[in-house]
C-alpha cells in the first residue's frame, strides 16, 4: 500500500501496517517509525501486502507486531531498524513493492503486473483496457492509464525490465 501526505504531495510512503485509523510507515530521513493519520493522507495504492495479518477490524499488521505493547515500543524507538522484527517485515515488505521505492519507482517495469500498454511510438502507448492513448516517460515502469473510468496500472513497455538477481 502506498500513501501520500496531503500536508506535503511530494511526500510518499509504503505502508508497513495499519493500526485503527493510522497507517504505520518509515522513512529513511525520519528515524523512528511515522504514524500517518488515514485523514492526513491520500492513498495511492490500495494494494495490501501479503505479509500482513488481520487483527482486528481496521488492524493489519506483520506478523508479531500485535504482540503487547510492540507498536508502542517501536514508535519510540529512534532506531527501529536494529529490532530485529521490524526490520524484517521491513525487508519482506519493501522486497514486495520494490517498485515504490528509489529509482526503482521510476526505472523498472513490475512483474507483478500482467498488463502491459501497447506501445504506439514516440513514447505514446494504448492502454490495453480502454483503448485510451496517452504519452508516458520512457523512465517510469509502472504507468496508469489517464482514462478517469479505466485508471489501469500497467507496465510501461519502454522502461527497462527488473535485473534478475543472481542465486
């Protein structure tokens, strides 16, 4: 799930969990965890992740998160990612939607997502749903179709495929 800070639209974060009415996230910038209020914010992705478990009614969370008093502890911490349980939901996680983070945002197709736009020429593709042609950057992997009523994610077939890593 990917969330933007309404106070600051060139702020976004990936959720980490979900906490009531507060998304739980980090950044690398601001070193504990950040609470984000749902009515501060714009969710961009509603995608949830696969490493989150139902707790409650509006609780999804990592596994072990919910033990007594860890989401408490674990705002107050000034260096979470030395605890051991946050950093490797963290790590499973941003692994998950690598495609939020960094120049990866930008550069990379997503393999996840099996739509890929037509490409129709000088850097204007079709959406494969609608039919709708719109004009992308050649450096952006995952593009959303400009079509109110359609609004698909798919590849961008003029941006570089993710590298496979090495075993």
């Amino acid at each position: 799930m990917l969330i933007r800070d309404k106070k600051n639209w060139n702020k976004e974060y990936l959720v980490y969990g979900i906490s009531g009415n507060m998304f739980i996230t980090y950044d690398d910038n601001y070193e504990p965890v950040n609470l984000v209020f749902k009515e501060d914010c714009e969710i961009i992705d509603d995608t949830p992740s696969k490493y989150w478990i139902k707790y409650g009614e509006n609780t999804y969370l990592p596994e072990g998160w919910n033990d007594e008093n860890y989401l408490y502890e674990l705002v107050d911490d000034l260096a979470p990612l030395e605890d051991k349980k946050f950093r490797e939901a963290k790590e499973k996680i941003d692994k998950e939607f690598y495609h939020f983070y960094g120049n990866d945002k930008l550069e990379y197709q997503d393999p996840s997502i099996n739509i890929t736009a037509e490409p129709i020429g000088e850097n204007w593709v079709l959406c494969p749903e609608c039919n709708e042609a719109f004009e992308v950057d050649k450096n952006q992997g995952v593009v959303t179709c400009t079509n109110i009523a359609c609004r698909a994610k798919m590849n961008n077939p003029y941006a570089k495929k993710l590298p496979q890593k090495e075993e």
